[in-house]
C-alpha cells in the first residue's frame, strides 16, 4: 500500500513538472504580426472572466442619427499626441470623420476632408513623406450593390494642423472596398494595394507610385468581391506580398507572392465551394505567435435573400502558416452574422483571443449575439465566449490599449440595414469597468 | 432408489451448475453482441427543427435496431442526420457502413465529402470525391466539385486536370470551362482564356457569369465596347444551378425549414421554377403554421409580375402570423402595381395602428398616402420616417415636393440639404435647393448645388437648359453685389456660361469700372457691343471707359458711333453724347 501511494505521488509529481515545461514552452516570446499588443507593450492581466460582464459600453462621437451606416473604423493616434482616436467612415452620410481623443477617456467628433462617397475602408499612411498621416478612403460610390464604375481611391491629405485636403487617386472603377499603402518595390516610395469590390465585375490592382503623386496601375485579379487585401510579408524572404479575402461566390483566400519587383504569382491559399459562404473580413496576425503571420477571416455576410440574416455556416476561421508556403485550416467557431476578425490578448493572458462581431443575425431574438471573443487556451483551441447581444448589427470592431494601461479595449460599429431597430448604435466604445 | 437424499443433492448441485453455466453464456453472449454492436449517435434535442424531424429520427432508430443494423437503414439514418445539418451524428452513421459489408457506395462517399467541404476540410474532401471518382465516374457533380476542391485547396494544376478529364467525356461543359478560363487567367494566358469564355458563351449563352469575366478581362486590356456589351450580357439572369440528382435526394430528407427555403431562392432566381416550388410545398408540409411558404410564393409571384396572386399569397402569410413588417411592404408593391391604392392604403392603416414605430412599415404606408395624393396623410408619415430615417432619399424628396407645392419651402429646404448629402447625383434636390436659395436672395448659397446639378445632367435638354438659367442669374446675382472678393470670377462664370446672354457681361463693366479696372470694363463692353451692336448706350460706356484708360480718340470715335444709332427723340442721350463730343471733358461730363 505505502508503495503504491510512492508511486502515485511520484507520478504526480513527474507529470506535473511536465505540464509547467510545456506550457513554459508556449508563453510567447514578443509577438512581430499585427497583434493588437505591439511588441514590447505591457498587458495587464485581467481576472474578470471574458463573458457579457467584461466591458462596459458607451457611445463616443456623434449620437446617432436615425440608423447609421458605420462602414468601418480605424484605430489610430491621427495627431500624434500620444493618444489613439478613432477615425470613422459613415457610408450613409458619406463622410469620414475623426473621433479624436482630446483627453484621456474624452472623445469629440470632427468630420475631416469633403465627402466621399460609400466610404469603406481606412487606412493611414504618411503618402507624401510629409511627417504626418494621410487617411486613405475606399469608395464604392454607393454602398448597396451596383455595377457601375463608381468607385475611387481618394486620399484626405493632412496638412498637420489637423486640415485635411481631398486628393482623388483613382476613380470611375469598379467599387473600391480596400486601399493600403505599402513598399511593394525597391523603390522607397509608397505603393497601393487596392481591393475592388464591384458586383458582377471587379478585380484587384497595385498602384505603383511613379512619384510627383503619380501612379501606374497593374491588375492582380479578375474578379469581383475583393473585402479586403492586406499587404503582409507572408513567407519572411523581406518582399511584401499581398493575401486577398474574395466573395461573390468565389469564396477564397488568396496570396499574392511578390517577387520584389512588383512581379506577383497569385495561388489560392483556401476557398469554400458554398457559393454562399458569405465572407465578409479578414485580418493578419500571428495567431500563434510562432513567428509567422496567419490569417483569420469570417463569413458572415446574410444580405443577399429574401429575407437578410444569419446562415448556419457562418463563424470565424484561421489559416496556419506552418512555413514554406503551406497553410493549415482551422475552423475557430460558429457564429452568425460574424464579420470584421480581430486578434487581441484580451486578458492579458500571453494568448491571442480572436474577436467578432455580427452583422447579420436574427435580431428578433434577444439571445442573438452581436460581440463575441473566443478565448485561446494557449493551444490555439478557442472558447467561445459571448461578450453582448446588444447592440445589434454591428459590422465592424477593433481593438487596442485605447488609455495606454495595458489594456485592450474595444471600438464597434454599427450599420443599420435590416429590421428590426430596436438596439440602435453609431460608434460604442467598450472598456473595463473598473 | 427413491428417497436417497445424498444422491439427489449432488443431482441438484449438478443442475445448478449446468443451470448457472447457461446463464452465465447467455449473459457472455449477450454482452458480447452489445459490444460489437453498431453505436448509433445518441438521440438529441432537435429544438430548432420542426416534431417531426424527431419523431423521423427515433424512428429510423428503431428500426435500424430492429432490423439488426442493416447497412441500408444505417445509410438511411445517416442521410436523415446530414440533410438537417448534424454532421457528427452522420459522420458515426457512416463510419458503422464504412466497417458494414459492402462498406461505403459512392454516394456515401459524395455525402461525405459533401460533409469534409462544409466543415472545410478540403484535403478529406478530395480524399471522399476521388472515391466518388472511381466507382461513379459518369457522376457530373462530383467531378466538378472534386475540380473546385483541388482549385480551392491551391492545387490548380490538379485541378486543370480534373476540369480537362471532364471536357474530354463532355465537350464544352460550361463549368469546367469557366473554371479552366481562371487557371488560364492566373497563369497570365488573357488570350486562352478569351477563347475559352468565347467558346463558353457560344454554346451556353446562359453562363452569365462567363460573361462577367469576360467584361472584367476586356475592360483592363482598354477593349471597352466588348466590354459593355459583356456587361449587359452579365445582367440577365444567373445560370442555373448544375444538376446534382444525389443532393436533390438528400433534401427530401430534410426538415429545415431554412435551409429549404435558401435553396427555393437559389432555383428561383436562377429559373428554375419547376425545382424551386416543390421545396416550398415541403416547407409547408413541415410546418403548416409557417408563413414562409406564402411570403415567398408571393415574392415569386410578384417577381413575375402575377401581383393578383402575390397579394393573395401574402394575405395568407400574414393571416397565418407571419411579420407584417416583412410582408407588408412587399404587398403594398404588389397592390400599388395592380392600381388598388386603397386597398394599399388600407392594409398599410391597419398595420400601422398595430406598429406605429416600425420603419418598414411607415415606409410602405407613406409611400402609399403619396400615390394616392393624400398629402395630409402623406406628410404625417413622412415626418415620423424622418424622425427616425432622417437620411432616407425617397422619404426626403417625397417630403421636400408636397411641402415645397404647399409653400412650406424653409422645411422642403431641409429635406433637399439631406439628400443632397446622401446623393451625388441627384440633380432634382439640387435645382430646387438652387431655386429656394435664388428666391431668398442668396446666390451664394444656390450657386453650389446648382453646379452640381448642371454637371450631371445632360445638354441640350430642358432640364439642363433650367439649369443654366438658375445658375446665371446665381452668378450675376453674387457677382453684381461686388461685396464679394470673387465677384468678378462670378460673373466670368455666368459669361462662360452663357456667352450670349448680355446681362453679365453688362454688370461686369459696371462693376470693372467701378472698380476702376478700365481694361477689363472695356473688355466686357466689346463684347456687349458685339452681341448688341446697335445699342447707343453701350458704345456710350465703352467711349467713358476708353477715355478713363488714356484713349480720349478711340473714345470719340466710340461717342461718334453712339450719337449715329441714337433716334433724334432720345434727347437725354443725345445731350449725354453732345457732352462728349463738343464740349471740353470735365468729371462732371460723366455723371
């Protein structure tokens, strides 16, 4: 008997000094991709639970007027004044505009620039080599679906007085959903990457710059549906390559492998042959945190029936880069409506949590979900963990340290398409309570 | 010997052994079945599912259990579990008939691959649809689907193959070529595809998407009448959905009522009507009470313009409970294009008494109260919608009109500011905020949208005509003032404009000389003098003008022509003139 508790004890002891090497092995060295924690920022470790509890919500900027059309926002400290505002693009009132963190926790609304119309997404960048950041705007010309070539790449020049100026890149093409600038040559100077949406055509194109605010177009892919198309360096040999998230019934996943010289190879990294998958978003990050950048997207996009709302397919799902060109796929969770991924330790816990939001789901059921984290056990296997069902229809989120404490907080968006209304929001800031 | 009590103990202590033995290998028997018995996925909770689904599932439980767990009920169960979408419980199905005699047909392994693609694996679905490959060869649907795995998971040139193996048996299959027209495209090879697409559209001129491509594909190369006319070709419907016989099977297993209802919509906007109805008659059948059936039996009425039938269909739909802020609105459309505007308007009251608040509904009725011309009712309506849509274009405009035609133009003015920011190119909102702001004497503030609106309409027409009119006197109007640093640029807008409209360029002389800028007067005025080159009084000014820039003898001579085309009756411009001409110039010779 005394022997057989020795050997117990032993075994319990051996194999818990093997579970504290192992997960010694997985704390992450500092994380390079772009994490919502940057590289050498602090995390403050949080003990409340991730659940409806761990954020207190608030709206910031304007109130809303009548049901807002929030098509994206942008996280940024726009006046580098050490404190991050939230850029805005309203796709209903066809303007950009700043919500500037004046102090800490104080936010006020400014439009910025003249109005673009179908504002889609946002970038910055400092374009012109002038010191400060310039807003770069995807048009689509209007939001609803059209055909017509009526998008545009319009940059809001930044005077660095907090003026900003309308300069049109590109227009009369097909609708613009995705703009970035990045170095996709040797040239020093600032390319773009453009994701046109369209409808039944569209296509994706870089932008060289020629410079003396010049550029010269070259076309990547023949398709309509581009969300977005993130410039990343996805195999680590320096040269940016370009990963694109394509839905009207393509449905893929593709990289664009530069060769330095603006030579691209397109490959398809992972598709669904559901022609009614309905991606909707898809951001970079090193999941992982092994040193290269995956890929997480959504489908999450109902609009397009009788009746707009969820579909039983939709969720949030990431693409493992294990290195010479080979990508894994994992399916993160379900999730109706999800749109707009976003990849933030959000306790503090060294683990990258994955976050969504809905856009698209049955809203006249209270126990509908409109934010939700899955929360990463250190292994990259993800609890689903709901974080509100009001607001309703929000379709976009990001997440950053918004007070500089360490802390990741998160900025909603809502766009109001389909009824009913009865949680209506513009922008909401969610932070900790305490 | 009776009655030997030794031997019948042992007797007995024999049969008991025996006795005990058997039970014992009956109870080993027993377990030993049990545990190689088929684990049938235990039953569940099918909340989201109509009863019947449940009561399905149990019995096709049962009878597999009863049967002994034949292969065929296995099968059944299985198909059961993966119309519905419970993907796991049909995974164990299958992996029992994977290890059943016989094993897996090809249709069990299309099943499963259909499975492997839903949960995006796309490696296990290559691995089933290849099995599919080599026992159903002649399967259509899963060839293809095996080509779009490949493409899917990265391997385009397996995927080539694939697409090329299936036109070798089919010539011209149109979705193994559209598919081979994107590898050619990512390998560069515009003109390979080209062909290809061309070669599409000619045999299956209903591959709309082939057109699409091909209008993207000829818009970068700069081929922009082939372009357009692929991109009309793109706009008729979408082609149909390819012909998949064992999905068709497994739908007529399926209890959701969902995802029927997706796959109706899917045949009908593609078409195919005879596919797309019985898919709603199952959907009734599985939930009489569901209005889903009537709500899109009248939306495919009205889509082919039955509005008689749609409206009945909708009625049904919102006497079994359906929502009336879906169903509403579409029959209101259909009442409207059937001429019943008020049955429209009637319908629309009753729910609006029941849903004062919802902007579906406030939406559909205004509209309504609009085209019958209940102005009164309209303008209610159209409050409330702003209320809470205060960007909504038609609600706004339709607002901005019955205002604007009862005098009530400083509001009609707020509903016109909205749209003009929501719309770029509305031209209506703009010409008449252009026209309230002409009215109020504030050219400043007209000149602005009526330049918009001048830029997106055409020349020549009456509106574009309208227009230009506005627009100049906005201009002469800001121009004449002089009060404005861009005065005079106005009023060379309203002369760019207008070049043969004399009042422009008359204020800007006036304003020039004022201003003492003699050059830029006498400018204005040459080409007032050539528009009206009989008028006394314009070569009157330019002789002031010339004599104030330092011309006294042009000017003469300019004094001499006006006293030429004055009649004798005019005496003040004589008079005027005589100053000039005869007597010694002094300041007060020009007052």
């Amino acid at each position: 008997m005394k022997r057989l508790l020795c050997a117990v004890v032993t075994a319990l002891l051996v194999a818990g000094v093997l579970v504290f090497f192992l997960r010694a092995r997985r704390m992450p060295a500092s994380a390079q991709a772009s994490t919502a924690a940057a590289a050498g920022e602090r995390r403050v470790l949080q003990k409340q639970p991730l659940g409806p509890d761990f954020y207190a919500s608030r709206a910031i900027g304007k109130p809303a007027e009548g049901l807002p059309w929030i098509t994206d926002l942008l996280v940024v400290d726009l006046d580098g004044d050490g404190l991050k505002d939230v850029l805005v693009c309203d796709g209903r009132l066809n303007k950009v505009s700043w919500i500037r963190q004046v102090r800490l926790g104080v936010f006020e609304e400014q439009d910025i620039g003249q109005p673009v119309q179908g504002p889609a997404h946002l970038e910055v960048a400092d374009l012109r080599g002038t010191g400060h950041l310039d807003v770069l705007v995807s048009s689509m010309g209007v939001v609803p679906p059209d055909n017509e070539k009526i998008g545009s790449v319009v940059v809001l020049e930044n005077d660095g007085t907090n003026h900003f100026t309308n300069h049109v890149l590109l227009d009369n093409v097909a609708r613009v959903t995705y703009v970035q600038a990045a170095h996709l040559t040797q040239s020093g100077r600032l390319d773009l990457v453009v994701g046109q949406f369209g409808y039944i055509e569209g296509e994706i194109r870089w932008m060289e710059n020629l410079g003396g605010g010049q550029f010269k177009s070259h076309q990547l892919l023949d398709l309509p549906g581009t969300i977005h198309a993130p410039a990343v360096d996805l195999n680590g040999d320096g040269k940016t390559d370009i990963v694109a998230l394509v839905s009207q019934d393509s449905e893929e996943v593709h990289a664009f492998m530069n060769d330095g010289n603006g030579n691209f190879q397109d490959r398809v990294l992972h598709g669904s042959t559901n022609k009614d998958y309905g991606s909707s978003g898809l951001v970079i990050a090193d999941v992982n945190q092994d040193g290269r950048p995956d890929i997480v997207y959504t489908n999450g996009d109902g609009f397009d029936y009788a009746t707009p709302g969820s579909r039983p397919w939709h969720g949030v799902q990431w693409l493992e880069n294990k290195g010479a060109g080979k990508f894994l796929f994992h399916r993160v969770g379900d999730f109706p409506g999800a749109f707009s991924p976003v990849v933030a330790d959000l306790r503090g816990t060294g683990y990258n949590d994955i976050v969504s939001c809905s856009g698209f789901n049955d809203w006249n059921d209270p126990d509908a979900v409109s934010l939700m984290a899955f929360e990463n056990d250190g292994s990259e296997h993800f609890t689903p963990r709901i974080l509100a069902h009001v607001p309703t229809h929000l379709i976009v989120v990001k997440a950053a340290d918004m007070f500089n404490d360490g802390r990741i907080e998160l900025v909603t968006g809502a766009f109001m398409f389909y009824p009913p209304y009865d949680h209506v929001s513009r922008v909401t800031l969610w932070e900790h309570k305490e | 010997m009776a009655g030997n009590p030794a031997l019948s103990g042992s007797r007995r202590t024999r049969w008991g052994l025996v006795c005990a033995a058997l039970v014992l290998g009956a109870a080993g028997v027993f377990v030993i079945m049990r545990t190689h018995a088929p684990r049938l996925p235990a039953l569940g909770s099918y909340g989201n599912l109509p009863a019947a689904f449940g009561r399905a599932v149990a019995g096709a439980r049962l009878k597999a259990v009863a049967d002994g767990y034949p292969s065929d009920d296995i099968r059944a169960l299985a198909r059961l579990y993966q119309a519905n979408r419970f993907n796991d419980e049909a995974l164990a199905c299958y992996a029992i008939l994977r290890k059943a005699p016989g094993g897996l047909t090809a249709q069990d392994h299309y099943y499963l691959g259909d499975i492997a693609l839903y949960q995006g694996d796309l490696d296990q679905a290559i691995l089933e649809l290849k099995e599919v490959e080599e026992t159903e060869p002649q399967y259509l649907a899963a060839r293809l689907e095996l080509g779009d795995a490949l493409f899917k998971s990265g391997d385009a040139a397996g995927a080539a193959r694939e697409y090329e193996s299936i036109l070798e048996t089919m010539p011209n299959q149109p979705q193994a070529m559209f598919s081979l027209a994107r590898i050619d495209l990512m390998k560069g090879g515009d003109d390979k595809a080209i062909t290809r697409l061309e070669t599409l559209l000619t045999a299956h001129p209903e591959m709309t998407s082939g057109a699409g491509l091909l209008a993207q594909i000829f818009d970068r190369r700069g081929e922009k009448q082939k372009a357009l006319l692929m991109t009309q070709w793109s706009r008729q419907s979408p082609e149909p959905v390819p012909d998949d016989p064992w999905i068709d099977e497994l739908l007529t297993n399926c209890y959701d009522v969902q995802r029927l209802s997706l796959k109706f919509e899917e045949y009908y906007t593609s078409g195919e009507i005879d596919k797309a109805l019985p898919l709603l008659d199952r959907v009734e059948e599985l939930d009489p009470k569901s209005y889903i059936p009537q709500l899109l039996r009248g939306w495919s009425q009205a889509r082919a313009h039955n509005d008689f039938e749609a409206v009945a269909q909708y009625r049904m739909a919102l006497d079994k409970g359906g929502d009336p802020e879906k169903i509403c609105p579409y029959m209101a459309q259909s009442l409207i294009a059937l001429g019943r505007l008020s049955d429209a308007a009637k319908l629309m009251a009753e729910f609006y008494a029941k849903k004062p608040d919802s902007v579906p509904i406030l939406i559909a009725y205004s509209d309504v109260a609009v085209r019958q011309g209940d102005n009164v009712t309209a303008t209610v309506l159209l409050r409330r919608v702003l209320e809470k849509e205060p960007y909504r274009v038609a609600a706004n405009m339709n607002l901005a009109k019955i205002l604007w035609a009862s005098g009530e133009r400083d509001e009609a003015a707020v509903c016109l500011e909205r749209v003009t920011k929501v719309s770029s190119s509305d031209v209506v909102s703009r010409a008449l905020l252009g026209e309230y702001h002409l009215r109020r004497s504030e050219p400043l503030a007209a000149i602005p949208p009526l330049e918009e609106a001048i830029a997106q309409s055409q020349k020549g027409t009456p509106a574009y005509t309208s227009l230009t009119s506005m627009l100049y006197a906005a201009y002469v109007e800001a121009g004449s003032s002089g009060a404005d640093a861009d005065a005079v640029g106005f009023l060379d807008k309203a002369i760019a404009l207008d070049p043969a409209n004399p009042n422009a360029l008359a204020h800007k002389a006036a304003l020039c000389a004022q201003a003492r800028k003699f050059a830029d007067a006498a400018d204005a005025l040459e080409k007032l003098r050539d528009l009206q080159p009989n008028n006394p009084t314009i070569y009157l000014s330019l002789g002031d003008v010339l004599y104030h820039e330092g011309k006294p003898d042009e000017a003469r001579v300019d004094w001499q022509r006006a006293m030429l085309l004055t009649s004798s009756g005019n005496t003040a411009l004589r008079e005027a003139l005589n100053a000039r001409i005869d007597a010694p110039i002094t300041e007060d010779t020009f007052r």
